[in-house]
C-alpha cells in the first residue's frame, strides 16, 4: 500500500506541455506528494511526461527489492502509479507468460498487460473485475495520450480527485494532496473507473444482491424455529472467509492481526494462525519467514476489550500485545489524527484515535502490514440497531446502503489511522468473493428473529456458527461493542464532557453563520470541525466529509425503524440498549 499524486492536462489536444510549465508543475506534483509521504516511506518516484506527471511514495511489502514504482511497461510506454494490493496478481501474470515481459515482482504491475488486452475494446469494466484486490491506481498510455483511473468496488483505498484554476486534473490518495492546489476537490467515487476520452468515471462494480428479489430465495441455513437444516450453508460462509484470509497473507514483510477480542477481529486472527506457519506464496510448501503470529489490542488499562482479547490471543496462540493510552494521550493526538484521517465525523474520529495511537507502536516493533476484521457489520447487520429492522427486504437493503458507505467510514479509518504510520491494513471480510458470498446470504439468516423460546437470536448468528469451534465461547458469543466503546467508555464520555465545556452556547448557536457547508449538529462535531477547518479550509474539502443524522451507526434511513430515534443522534452503540435482554 502507498500513496501517489498524478497531474494530466490534455486539454491542449496533442500538444504538450511547455517545458517551463512542465517543469513547474513537477516540482508542484513533488510538492504535494510529500505531503503524503507517510504512506510511502519506503521510495519515493516520479514520472514525467508529456502531458502526465505522477509520483508515488511506496510502502514496500511485496517485492522489495525491484518493485518500486511509478512502474513502466516492458514497451516503456505506459505508466503506473498504483497503491493498494492484488491478491490474485500470480494467476493473472501466469495468463501473461510469453506474452509480455515483466519487468518487476509486483502484485500491482499486471495491470498494466490488462489494460493493454482491453484497451482496444475499450472494456475496463470487464479489465478491472479481473482484480480481486484493494485498489487504486492511475494509468498514463503515452502512445496513445489517455490516462485511466481505477478505485476497488468497496473504496478500501483512498483516492481523491481535484481540478486546478486552469483546468488541469489531478489525483491523489488523501485529499491533503491537493488542498491549496486545486480549486475544487471530490472523492473518487468507489467502484468506478474514469478513462480520459470519457465525460465523467464510469462504475464498473455491479452484483446482483444490490436489490432484494435477488437474494430473498436464496437457500436457507435455517428455518423459522431456528434449527439449522442446511448446514450447506454455513460451511460456505467458513470456506469462502477462509480462502479470501488465506489469499491475503501474501507479504514479503512482517505481518500481525488486529485483534480487539471481538467476534470479527478474533475469527480473522484464527484463520489468520492457521496459515501463518506457511508462505502463501510458494503454496505452503515453504516455512514461513515469520512463523510466530501477533497480535495487537488497544485501550484504556482494564477495558472491554483488552480483556476479551487476551482471552482471544491466549486460546488462538498468538504472540499477544496489549497497547494502553490514556485520556490526556488521545485528547493530544487529535489535531494530529484529524489531519491524518480528513474527516470530522464523530464516530470516525473517536475510533480512530486509538487506532492511531496503537499503529505507531505496531510499526515500532517492524511491522508493515496487519489484517482486521472491518465490513463484517455492514455484511452481516451486526450493529445493535439491526435488532429493530421490521422485516427482511429492509435489514437487506439497510446492509447495502451500509456497504456503500463503508468508504467514508470504517475504510477510512482503517486505512488512513494506519498509514499515518506506514502500516497497511488488510481486511478479508470485504474481499470481492466473500462479499458475493455473504450478500448473497438469504437476509432471514441474518436477522435477529424471535425464536420460539421467547429469546431473540443474536447478531451475526450465521458468523459465529461457522466459526465457533476455533474460539472459545466467550468470545464466538460476545455481544457487538463498536470499537470505540470497547477501548473503553471514559474515552467517550470524556470527549462529550471536554467538547461541551470547550464550546459555548454562543459560539454553537452561530455554527450555521461558521460552517454554512454541512453545520455541525452536536458540540463535539463542532469542536472536530473546527480543527478540520484549520487543516482543510476550502468548501470541496468540508463536503468530502458525510453528514447524515444516525443512531449506533445506522444511517438517516433506518432511523424510521423506531419512532425513538427520531430525535436521537448518537453513534455510540451505547444509544441501543437493552436488546440482548432475552438473546443468547
């Protein structure tokens, strides 16, 4: 994983660029592209040009040694500057033997024999589903003078895109790229592709569960009294998470798994030991270069989660680590964390803190890459809320509005919390496969149904079912904690206390005539916001960031589910209680 700034100007035809400007906008592009150099910190590269300039800042984690990058194509004519991982890049390379020369061992250099067995049909769409990856990339043709632009279906990986006062197009992987450079700034919208002779991106990610009739005939793991009659089922939900784990571990660096003692992170931690001992790479045939697991939590001292994960690595066998900070640490860090995550949403900022704070001390022991448990809630409707969805087609069509959001969210946290530090997250849950697999799930398998007993099935029952026997009951049972309740629920409080006494009536009641662009809803947004405003000035930059009234991650939609809620805007799955009364 990386980052990478790229400038194109064709907008004089052929022609190109005046040697004086190119030189001036080069300088520019390296300009900006320090600026996310904490996300490459291993190599810097630039290209230049006729009419494209990229550069990149690599973090290294597959092939080292010759695979840095802007890459360039064994004709030298077309350019890549890419950032994320591609998982199945052994297999698309193997299609390619004899037909093109590769030049390094990088995962993400098959993209460029793709886009030259597509170029002439012009069908990216079907070029890019042949990734299974977390990806963005910019691709520069200079025979042909085009340039393609490509962000993976969820939007694991950053990508922004912005316009300068002469027209100019740019593309980077954090917005800070291009604040104070372009005059106006969007985000790259997920599961699109945009090619230069085209008008505006194109989406290229499409699947049939976006809609319910697709998926409510699906085949069900159980009936209405909740005994499983088709255990079919549940195995593939097992074998589909543990192959897309299986296909992650690809690294010629050290690696750990995040592990907060919760359901998702704990299964990926066990599925993660059970192929650590073998290199993925050469098959299993290979003893691993790093055969010991860890494992990293972070909290207050005596947190939810610190204990539930000590719990978790002792039975899984991992090397555990146990990261505490305190409150005065995380109200410190937050002017760093809000420049390094660009947003000003609340719930993403009080989870992201901490995650912050844990990935400095995670690269301070070498490593460079960890797998989490992210998307699990949005695939399975884990979040407390989901208790009170009123029937199937809406908990289905709540958990596809959650994945579309996923990138302004977790995936934003994930990514960018860890790459402040050069640390990249992977996260098998939302590897393109698994996702077919799990929304394609019957959504009455998914439900919190009554049962017959008068108890309530917990969230995520089909999940803990595949993979009860590699966790200890405690643990494969646990109740959902959001991630920044589980780091311990002074952290919050503390937040809400500190931003209530350090914003006045006054300045709240002007916070329209302050932020006429998205005006904060709560004390604590403004206090956020404020910080942003000093960091990301421009109007593009404030509306990068979401604002939809919620409660306990839900989005305004599902807020309809419960006439309670109405007035209610909390993220905290502290706002949901009582819903495991009766449950089990």
């Amino acid at each position: 994983m990386c980052g990478f700034v790229g400038c194109f100007d064709l907008s004089s035809g052929s022609a190109p660029i005046a040697e004086g400007l190119k030189e001036e906008l080069r300088a520019q592009v390296l300009e900006m592209s320090k600026k996310i150099r904490h996300r490459g910190p291993d190599w810097s590269g630039v290209y230049t040009g006729n009419n494209a300039i990229l550069s990149h800042e690599r973090l290294s984690i597959v092939d080292p040694l010759s695979g840095k990058q802007p890459l360039v194509s064994d004709d030298e004519k077309i350019i890549l500057a890419a950032n994320g991982e591609i998982y199945n890049h052994k297999e698309i390379r193997a299609r390619f033997e004899g037909s093109y020369k590769f030049r390094t061992g990088s995962d993400c250099e098959v993209i460029i024999p793709l886009y030259k067995k597509y170029r002439e049909s012009g069908d990216f769409t079907k070029m890019i589903e042949e990734l299974s990856g977390i990806f963005a990339f910019a691709l520069y043709d200079s025979e042909n003078d085009v340039y393609l632009i490509a962000r993976d279906e969820i939007g694991v990986i950053p990508l922004y895109q912005g316009w300068d006062k002469a027209g100019r197009y740019y593309v980077a992987s954090e917005l800070k790229a291009l604040e104070g450079d372009c005059q106006t700034i969007e985000e790259f919208p997920n599961g699109h592709y945009f090619y230069s002779k085209d008008e505006k991106p194109t989406r290229w990610y499409h699947r049939d569960w976006e809609t319910f009739d697709a998926v409510k005939n699906a085949p069900k793991a159980t009936d209405d009294k909740g005994e499983v009659i088709n255990p079919a089922v549940i195995e593939k939900v097992r074998n589909g998470l543990e192959a897309a784990v299986k296909a992650q571990l690809m690294s010629d660096v050290p690696y750990g798994v995040l592990l907060s003692g919760g359901l998702d992170s704990s299964i990926i931690a066990a599925v993660t030991q059970k192929y650590s001992k073998k290199r993925v790479e050469t098959d299993s045939k290979e003893a691993a270069w790093w055969p010991q697991l860890h494992s990293f939590a972070v909290g207050l001292e005596g947190s939810p989660d610190l204990i539930a994960a000590q719990k978790a690595a002792d039975y899984i066998g991992t090397v555990h680590h146990e990261v505490h900070f305190t409150i005065q640490e995380a109200l410190d860090a937050l002017p760093d964390v809000i420049y390094h995550i660009e947003t000003y949403d609340i719930t993403t900022v009080r989870a992201s803190t901490p995650m912050y704070l844990l990935a400095r001390v995670i690269k301070s022991m070498g490593i460079k890459m960890v797998l989490s448990g992210e998307g699990s809630d949005e695939l399975f409707g884990g979040y407390l809320y989901f208790h009170k969805a009123p029937n199937a087609q809406e908990f289905h069509e709540e958990l596809v509005r959650k994945m579309s959001k996923l990138h302004l969210y977790d995936c934003l946290r994930a990514n960018k919390s860890l790459m402040a530090w050069g640390v990249e997250g992977r996260v098998p849950f939302l590897d393109k496969d698994f996702i077919d697999i799990a929304m394609g799930l019957n959504p009455s398998d998914k439900m919190n149904i009554k049962l017959p007993d008068g108890k309530q099935r917990m969230e995520k029952w089909i999940l803990r079912k595949a993979f009860e026997d590699l966790l200890p009951e405690s643990i494969a049972w646990r109740q959902k904690e959001q991630f920044s309740d589980g780091v311990g629920y002074n952290w919050i409080d503390t937040l809400k206390k500190m931003t209530e006494e350090k914003v006045s009536d006054a300045e709240f009641a002007r916070r329209e005539n302050r932020f006429p662009v998205n005006p904060p809803k709560t004390k604590e947004e403004y206090y956020y916001r404020e910080i942003y405003s000093r960091l990301f000035p421009s109007d593009s930059a404030a509306r990068c960031v979401p604002h939809e009234a919620g409660v306990a991650c839900s989005t305004a939609k599902a807020l309809e589910w419960d006439a309670a809620w109405k007035n209610m805007d909390e993220p905290s799955g502290r706002a949901i209680a009582g819903v495991h009364d009766k449950a089990y």
